[in-house]
C-alpha cells in the first residue's frame, strides 16, 4: 500500500466505505426500523453503490487510452445509468414498496463512503507527516 498513488488509495478507501456503510445502515435497518424503512436504506444503497461502481468503471475504459474510446459512449452510459436509476427510485415510491426516508438514507451511503474515505486519508497523510 506504501506504493500506492493518492488516487489509488482514495478509490480503494471509497469502495471500502460504501461497502461498510452499506451494511451498517441494512443491519440497523433491518433490526431496529419498519420493514419499509430498511427496505428503503437496501434499496437506496444498493442503487448507490452499484451506480458508483459502474461509474468507476466507466471512467477507467474512458481514461484509458485504447481505440475504442469515446467520449459520446461514456455520455450515452452516464445518461442511461441516470435514467435507469431515476426510473428505479420514482418505482419504488409510486408503488409504496419503501419508505421515503428510509431510501434517502441509502441513497446517502455513497456521499457518506466518500467523507470516511476523506477522513481515513486525512488520518493516512498526517501519520505520514508525524514520522
């Protein structure tokens, strides 16, 4: 990991989180809310989570430089990503299969990986400074 670029160590730390936050909510959901509620926080963080990876994915075929990368291509993905999230959430509510609050919170999990990714990095360069 010493090895590792600030980049690198960033995205392992986001995927890290999201994962661990993910099933932190689910669990607590699961245990102490109403089935909706944490039918919500599932369904919230499992479209996050699979909507950054994807996207992850998409940004590395786009920034590698290969002969079949284009731009339009990564757009197209981004937009129907998008759209197929949008249709999946506006279902879920019109069709009262989660609780409204509940989804939000699941569909927070990737903002919140992010800030404990942020952290441990914050936590990383500093112990590295105080050597």
């Amino acid at each position: 990991m010493m090895n590792d670029s600030l980049e690198e160590r960033l995205v392992k730390h986001v995927v890290y989180a999201n994962w661990v936050i993910f099933a932190l909510a689910s669990g607590i959901g699961l245990y102490v809310a109403s089935a909706p509620f944490a039918m919500g926080i599932i369904c919230g963080g499992l479209i996050t989570v699979v909507n950054f990876h994807l996207l992850s994915r998409t940004l590395q075929n786009a920034l590698d430089p290969g002969p079949g990368t284009n731009h339009r291509v990564v757009v197209a993905r981004y937009y129907l990503r998008f759209l197929i999230s949008g249709l999946l959430i506006f279902g879920l509510l019109i069709f009262k299969i989660v609780h409204p609050i509940g989804l939000f919170v699941g569909l927070s999990v990737v903002v919140a990986g992010i800030l404990m990714a942020l952290i441990l990095e914050l936590k990383y360069v500093f112990s590295k400074e105080a050597r």
